[in-house]
C-alpha cells in the first residue's frame, strides 16, 4: 500500500510514513471523520497540518478565536472560490481575509492535532481492552471445551466397561440354554436362542469399539507391530464377511500379487481395520455389487485398498466420514444401520501405524480407501 500523503511504498508493520513521516494512524482517522461527515470524496487526503483538521472552523469557534458572523463570511469566500473550481482550506481563507493571523490558525490546528491524538490512543487502549477480553472469554469457553471432552470419554468408557458384565451373564447364559445343559430345546427354541446370540455378538462388538476407541481417543493406541501376511489377514476378514455379504446379494473378491511380501503391522489391529472397511463396503452396495479387497506393492512399500461399487460419497464430504457417531444420513428414518464409529476408529489405528487414509469416490459409482504400510524388511 503507499502512503496517503506521498504516494512512498509502505512496510505493512509501517505506523507512520517513512518517507514523509505522516502519522498513518492519524490519516486513516481523519479519512473516516471526513467520511462520516459526508465527503466520500475525502480520501486520500494531502495530510497537512491543515488538512488533517477538516473542522478547524468550529473548532476556532468553540475556542472564541472567531466569531460566528466570521467563519460565515470565511465560508461564503471559500464557496466561491470552489465555484470557479479552486480548492481553499478555510484556515488559509481566515487568514486572507485577516480574520486570524498565521500564528493563531498554526496554534488551533496543533492543539486540535494534540486532542485527536489523545483520542487515538484512547481508541488503541480501548481495542486492546477488548482483545484482551475476547482473548480470555475464547480461553475459558476452551478449557470448557476440553472438559466436556473428558467427561464424555470418561462417560463412554464407564458406561461401556459397565454394560460388558451383564452381557457376559447373558451370552454365558444363552450359550448354556442352547447347549440343552439346562434342558431339552425344541427347534423353535433353537432359532430364537440363535437370534439372541446374534444379537448378544453385537453388541458385544460394539462395546468393545466403545472401549478401544475412548481409550484410543484418551491415552493413543500401544501397537502390537509384527511380521503380517496380508493374504492370511484378507481370508480371515473374507470369511468372517461372508455371511453378510451373501445376505446382501454383494460379491467379495481378492485382488492382490501373490508373493506379496509380509507387512509390519499389528495384526488385530489392520485385520479390524480391513473388516470395518469391508463391513461398510457391503453395507453401502447394492444388490449385485462387488466388494474388493486388494493390495499393490512399490519398492519397500505396501498399498492396501478395499474398493466397492455402490453408492459413493459426495466429494465435499468425504472428511465428514471420518468423525465420531457421525453418519452421512444421520435422519432418523436412515436406511443405513451402525454408529458411525468405525472409520473414526480406522484413522486412529491408521495413525498410530503412521499411515492415512487415501478416499477416491464418485457418487453412484463406487468408492475405493486406501493406505500405505511398508514391508516388513522394510520397517523402521
Ligand atoms: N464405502 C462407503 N460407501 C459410501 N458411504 C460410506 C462408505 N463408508 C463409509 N461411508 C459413510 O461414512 C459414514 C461413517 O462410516 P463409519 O464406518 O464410521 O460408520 P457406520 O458404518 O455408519 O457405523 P459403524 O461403522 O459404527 O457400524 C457412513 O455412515 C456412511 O455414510
Ligand atoms: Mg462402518
């Protein structure tokens, strides 16, 4: 930006000019009075001592430098002098007109000066009482923030490690009753015992996901890193997804070299984060859909996808995906089950291996997650 006055090129920490030396604070003030005052046209404006003091006239008025009949006759010359299209300050009119002499006009201007200066550095002091206010309401509203952050980890952890003995009770229970140790089951019976296990498994699952992702949140996740066979962990996710993927008409292949190197990871860990990406992948295609899981290697490093063919996220919302009970249909009539915790917990695990999670999607058409791991000869 330059200078108002001289048009010299200004540093932006610059306060006043260092070419012309004028007060930058000041200009910017008296542009704004004379804007207020209705001169849109006022800036910029040259910043003589003069012209810095638009209201000299009521100012020598209230002074009783001038009388009123004065400054009216000073006016009127000044008004005429603007018909002809010649631009007069009015001090120098009241000195024309030997209504002031130089030294009086020179005098009200510098006291005037003197008194706006005071008020901007009321104005300063009173803008950094304000931020020093904000500042400390934003610190405290924070601290808030954080305690409230703590109280629900601490709450979800509570009420999970609380809700896993009862369910112990109850699956040990059902598992008894199934069994006929308690008694001859007829086949009725059986079915619906096998609907409460069922049950009974998911919740379980979903308090243990409660559990690792409050303590994950709290404390970071202690890594068991090991040599991992990738095509080993994929079966395993494969078989335990099989079940849901034929209920849902959905197709799980495998897509990835065989002499595929071992992997330095936790092996729970990735095997869960797999499943929880095969697991919405077949959640989220339909009928006749593929789900693949797949990997690629480059150099010393592994890249593992899971790519499915169904409904696709909007880009601008692919971020979302990632948060905490958040689902992208999130309406109470959401055709979609599950708490939304899975990917939340994917990237904490991702993270703790030092890997990201990459997501290409398009909507209609499909998305694919992927992420990097390097080879176990390889690991750091
Ligand atoms: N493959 C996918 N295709 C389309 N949308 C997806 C896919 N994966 C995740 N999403 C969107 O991201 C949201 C969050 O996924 P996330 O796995 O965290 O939760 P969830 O599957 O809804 O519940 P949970 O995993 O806890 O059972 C999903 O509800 C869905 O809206
Ligand atoms: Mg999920």
């Amino acid at each position: 930006m330059g200078c108002p006055q001289c048009g010299h090129l200004l540093p932006s920490d610059a306060r006043t000019c260092p070419n012309c030396g004028v007060d930058l604070a000041l200009v910017a003030l008296l542009a704004e009075r004379a804007y207020l005052d209705g001169f849109p046209g006022a800036a910029p404006v040259s910043a003589t001592p003069e012209a810095l003091v638009p209201r000299i006239g009521e100012y020598m008025l209230e002074q009783g430098l001038i009388s009123p009949e004065q400054l009216e006759a000073a006016l009127d010359r000044q008004r005429s002098f603007s018909v002809r299209g010649e631009h007069r300050l009015l001090g120098q009119t009241l000195v024309e007109m030997g209504l002031v002499d130089r030294e009086t006009l020179d005098r009200a201007i510098n006291r005037q000066i003197i008194e706006l200066h005071a008020a901007l550095q009321e104005a300063n002091r009173t803008l950094e009482r304000r931020v020093a206010e904000r500042t400390a309401e934003l610190r405290r509203a924070l601290e808030r923030l954080t305690e409230l952050n703590q109280i629900k980890a601490n709450l979800i952890s509570n009420v999970s490690h609380e809700l896993r003995t009862p369910l112990a009770h109850i699956k040990g229970y059902v598992e008894l009753v199934a069994e006929g140790q308690l008694g001859s089951v007829t086949a009725e019976q059986e079915k619906a015992l096998g609907v409460v296990q069922r049950a009974a498994d998911r919740l379980e699952r979903l308090i243990e996901d409660l559990i690792e992702f409050s303590t994950a949140s709290r404390e970071g996740l202690t890594l068991k890193l090991q040599d991992v066979s990738l095509p080993a962990l994929t079966m395993r996710v494969i078989k335990r997804s099989r079940d849901k993927a034929d209920k849902a008409g959905v197709t799980l292949r495998v897509d990835m070299p065989e002499d595929l190197p071992y992997l330095h990871a936790d092996p729970e860990r990735l095997g869960w984060v797999i499943f929880q990406l095969v697991d919405n992948g077949i959640k989220f295609t339909p009928d006749g859909g593929q789900v693949t899981i797949g990997a690629r290697q480059e150099d010393q490093l592994i890249t593992i996808f899971v790519k499915d063919t169904g409904i696709g996220i909007p880009p601008e919302r692919i971020e979302e995906i990632f948060e905490p009970f958040h689902q992208l249909d999130g309406s109470p009539t959401r055709r979609y089950g599950g708490t939304g915790l899975g990917l939340s917990l994917v990237k904490l695990i991702l993270s703790a291996h030092g890997a990201e999670m990459h997501v290409e999607s398009e909507q209609g058409k499909g998305s694919t997650f992927s992420f990097c791991l390097p080879t176990a000869a390889n690991a750091p």
